[in-house]
C-alpha cells in the first residue's frame, strides 16, 4: 500500500472507516460479519483505522476494532474521537447539522477530555491512541482549551499525535497555536469539496488531511439506487428518492468514464481524491471483502492529467441536489 504523510505521522493511502460496522448506519449488522470485515482491511492493507466513541451504543466501535487489532497492534494506527458520547450526566450543546435530525449535541471541555480518552483506551483495549481527534469543536468552548487538554494526554503518553474533525481553517490556526496538529479529517468527495481555506491552511502548516466519506457515504460507488429499512442515509437529504434519482442521472458522466478506464466508480472517485494533494488519506468503508479490495486497489492508480481535467470538466456541472452532513 502507498503511503501518505499527515504531519509527521505516515499512513495508507487508503485506511478503512470502521463507523459503517455498527448496527443502525446502512442497517443491520453482526460482529461477526463485522470482524471479517477489518480482517480483509487489514490484511489488504488498510491499517489506518478510524473509529469514535458515538458509533455505536455505549462503545461498541471502539470495541469491535479493539478485537480485530488484538495480536497485530503494531501493525496499525489507530484513530478515534470524542465529544459526541456525551457522559451521563453532563452538559451539551448543538451543532446545527445538514440531515433529518438537525443538530448533534457536543461536550468537548478540557475537563472531560481525559475522561474520554481513558474511556477510549478500555474500548479499544490499548495502551495508547495513534491518533485522537476532537469529533466537532464544541461552540461553547474554545478550540485552544480543548486541544490543551489533548496536549496534556501527549505529554501523558495516553495519546500521540493530536487530530481536529470538522474545523475551519480558523479553528485549525488557533489549535495548531498551542499543539501542533497531526491532521484534520473533514468531509471530502467529488460531491462534497474541501473548503479552500481549510485546504490551503492546512499545506501552510504541515497539516494532513483525512477524508472521511470519501465515496460521499456510499453514492460514488454508483450502485444506491435506493435505501433499505433501517439506513440512516434516509436522514440524508441527498438520499431522497427524487434526490437521489436526479443526482445518479447527474453523476452518469463520472461513471461511463470509469468503464471507458476498465475501473469502477468507487476506484475512480478514490483516485481521483488522492490526486487532490499529496498529503490527503482517505478512509472509505465497507462491509464487504471484496468492495474493500477493490476500494484498496485504487491507491495504485494514477491517472493521467488528461483524465484529470475530464473529471474535473464532468463534476463542474454535477450540481448536487441536497444536503450533505454538515
């Protein structure tokens, strides 16, 4: 597997978002069928593996990838978040959000960082998280405190390198002010564009980005057509069925090009992303061991400048009809 550098911090190319294995993201799902699927990532490859505390009930996540890296730890990087699995007890507050739902509620203050993170370290069974995020800057506390918390854990050797999810190039700046910034992981696709603030921000500081829903939560792939019970794509705008249908007809281009390269939709939205900036990963997930391979399979492709501009020619009329998460 190619490598990336996010900081001073070397990943895959490609890694794997475990989010997808708990029950209620596309439906349901058992450990079992779960475990082999971070079994096919890893032995593809995919060993930098995102997680957080929220998906799934009272840990779960975290959980199921503690047993899959258990006898291989070193093999892997291990990445989590928190400030969404709020403890009992404590206060929130909102962050709007672009789905059904309206709002997720956050708690990032310092003085619960280290509670997370030791929580963390039980769920995942590990002595030391590769790489800890703050999920969504909390809008009632400053992103330096948080992060002088997580500053705290480096020194502590409960954590290594420090991670922002969902920033701004603002919020970015003034955390990597008081600890230096591994990565930022924000929403990014050929559906969803990187802010060019943050993008630019990020090369100034030495920053690596982490896409999450790289393959825009499964609608790259060019196989939804529609969703079954218990998919919580249906809080997704984009997902309506009158959406979803005219964002296919939209992305049609995008998928006769793959054919016309012998590649599928998925390879060629994941080729496409990591020619973006040689400092971006992605984090693509499945369920499924050969949709992993196959994802895994596109950290080999270039493509040439030519197929670049085309792509970049289709997505400029590929006007989305909906919201994505935030």
């Amino acid at each position: 597997m190619k490598t990336r550098q996010l900081g001073n911090l070397q990943v895959p190319a490609i890694g794997y978002g475990a989010m997808v294995l708990s029950p209620g993201i596309y439906g349901d799902i058992d450990d079992n069928r779960a475990a082999a699927a971070l079994k096919a990532a890893l032995d593809g490859g995919a060993t930098h593996v995102d997680t957080s505390d929220a998906y799934g009930a009272d840990g779960h996540n975290e959980r199921l990838v503690g047993r899959a890296i258990k006898g291989r730890r070193d093999e892997v990087v291990v990445a989590t978040k928190f400030g969404l699995a709020i403890p009992e007890g404590e206060p929130s507050r909102s962050q709007p959000v672009g789905f059904a739902f309206g709002e997720l509620r956050v708690n990032a203050e310092p003085r619960l960082v280290r509670r997370y993170a030791e929580r963390s370290l039980r769920n995942l069974d590990t002595d030391v998280i590769d790489l800890y995020y703050a999920h969504y800057p909390d809008p009632g506390v400053p992103i330096e405190d948080t992060v002088g918390a997580m500053a705290d854990l480096v020194r502590d050797g409960l954590i290594k390198h420090v991670g922002l999810s969902n920033v701004t190039a603002a919020q970015l700046r003034a955390a990597h002010a008081v600890h230096p910034v591994t990565a930022v992981q924000n929403e990014w696709s050929m559906w969803r564009p990187v802010d060019p603030d943050l993008l630019s921000t990020a090369r100034e500081l030495g920053v690596g980005i982490v896409a999450w829903s790289p393959l825009g939560t499964g609608f790259l792939t060019g196989t939804v057509q529609s969703l079954g019970e218990g998919d919580f794509r249906h809080n997704a705008p984009r997902f309506s069925a009158d959406n979803l249908a005219a964002n296919n007809d939209r992305y049609a281009p995008i998928r006769t090009l793959a054919a016309q390269l012998g590649i599928t939709p998925a390879q060629i939205a994941l080729a496409w992303l990591l020619h973006q900036d040689e400092h971006v990963a992605t984090i693509p997930g499945s369920r499924t061991p050969s949709h992993i391979e196959e994802n895994l399979a596109a950290a080999d492709l270039t493509l040439h400048p030519d197929t670049l501009a085309r792509i970049d020619e289709a997505l400029a009329k590929f006007e989305v009809t909906g919201r994505t998460l935030l």
